[in-house]
C-alpha cells in the first residue's frame, strides 16, 4: 500500500475516533441534563417557612441549620443519579431544626456524584466549627458517600449500598431501606451487607419507597410507597438523629 494512501486511511481513522468521543461525550452531557427530578413545591415550601430551619445557598451546597445556631454534628449528603438537591429540603430539614444537626446537601456535578471528585472537606468547609461530620447519601449519591466515608466519623445510607469494602473500618454505619423500593431493592442491600461493619445498623423502613427518602415525586421503576411521606421523614429524622447522639 503507498505511504501517501496508508496515512489518508490513519488520518480517516483518527477523525471518526475523535468524532465518536465528540458524540459520546455531547450524548453523555445532554444526557445527565433531561429528566432531572425536581423538589416538589409543597413541602419544599413547608420546609422554607418553618421557623425552626435556616436554608442557605452556599459554595459548597444547599446548608440547613437550626434557627438559634446550635449545631455539634454535621452530615453531608450527596443526592441521588439526577435529582435536584432541592429535593431533599424537605425530608432532611428537621435533622437541623429539632436535632441540631448541620445538613449540607451537595450539588453533585453533571447532577451525578460518580462524576464528582471532591473530597469531603469541600463540603464540610460549610460549617468549620464542627467537628464530628457524617457522610451520607441517597442511591448512586450513597455509593459516593462510602468512598468518602473514612475522612468522616459515621456513614448514613439512605436505600443505597457501598461498592467499596468498609468491613474493618469500625466507623458507626447506618442502612436505612424501603420496604417497598424497586431500585434499591432489600435484596441488593442485603447482598452488599458484607462490605459494611458487622455492627452497622440495617434499618427497613416499612411502607416506603425509593422515593421517600426524597420530595422530588415518584420515580421511574420504583415501588408504590404505603406510608406518607411525613411518617417517612419523620421515621428518617429519628433514625439519623439518633447516630447524631452518638456522635456529640
């Protein structure tokens, strides 16, 4: 073959490569911008009247804390694959207002946490007068939370499991699940129950959803929840609440 010919067909070659990168990467980014699920307007609302919270925009994400500025602990919370971190407001906000607990929800990029690399005192920086942060996250956002979880002191699950081993870390760990979840199914909890603490604390929570760790509205290929979504926030709010005590 001619060297003049050989290096046209290299030459071919390399633009449609770089043509398919171009694509895959515009399909990827276009991808992760439709159909983000976003807070519902009613509860979103309810958590920004209560007198008891204080809701701040901030670099490091959305912050909660309770209105009279006493806070010990922190959580920082990484949302799930393409849901508004406004969506989680209203399930999260009375951990700050009657617990004491500084919440920071974390704005993940391209609104999927595998995409973002920050380390957790990006987000902690919020508040640096606490000490005692734990990590936690909803679904893919909770798989994010456990490689981030031995720079903090406890981990919070919410229907979510860790891809990487904890086993021997000895950090507090807390698994809350749905009953009802059909994407974060109590049967992938349970197969991913060895790579957490053997003390870690699984929680099912009956009659809820995939959903009901959030207050973004159904989702796609999850189950129908059988309780409020008040009795789940509040059923939330005690559990994590309670690994806050430990923590002070």
């Amino acid at each position: 073959m001619p060297v003049t010919r050989a290096k046209r067909i290299i030459r071919r070659s390399l633009w449609a490569l770089v043509a398919l990168v171009v694509l895959v990467v515009a399909a990827t980014l276009i991808w992760t911008q439709v159909g983000v699920m976003t807070a519902e307007r009613g509860p979103l609302a309810e958590a920004q009247e209560n007198p008891a919270l204080t809701i701040e925009q901030a670099p490091e994400g959305i912050v909660l804390t309770p209105a009279d500025g006493r806070s010990e602990v922190g959580l920082v919370f990484i949302p799930g694959a393409k849901v508004q971190p406004e969506g989680y407001i209203a399930t999260l906000q009375d951990l700050a207002a009657e617990h004491g607990v500084t919440v920071v929800i974390t704005r993940p990029w391209l609104n999927l946490a595998f995409f973002d690399p920050r380390g957790l005192d990006a987000f902690t920086s919020a508040a640096p007068e606490i000490e005692s942060w734990i990590v936690g996250g909803h679904s893919l956002g909770g798989v994010r939370a456990c490689q981030l979880a031995p720079d903090a002191r406890a981990l919070a699950l919410f229907a979510s499991y860790c891809a990487n081993d904890l086993s021997g870390s000895g950090m507090p760990v807390l698994s809350l699940s749905g009953s009802e979840d059909g994407l974060s199914t109590p049967e992938k909890i349970a197969d991913a129950r060895h790579l957490l603490p053997a003390d870690a604390d699984l929680v099912e929570i009956d009659g809820a959803s995939h959903a009901s760790f959030g207050a973004y509205g159904p989702q796609a290929g999850d189950g129908t929840p059988s309780i409020s979504g008040d009795d789940a926030r509040a059923r939330i709010t005690e559990l994590v609440g309670a690994l806050a005590v430990r923590l002070r």
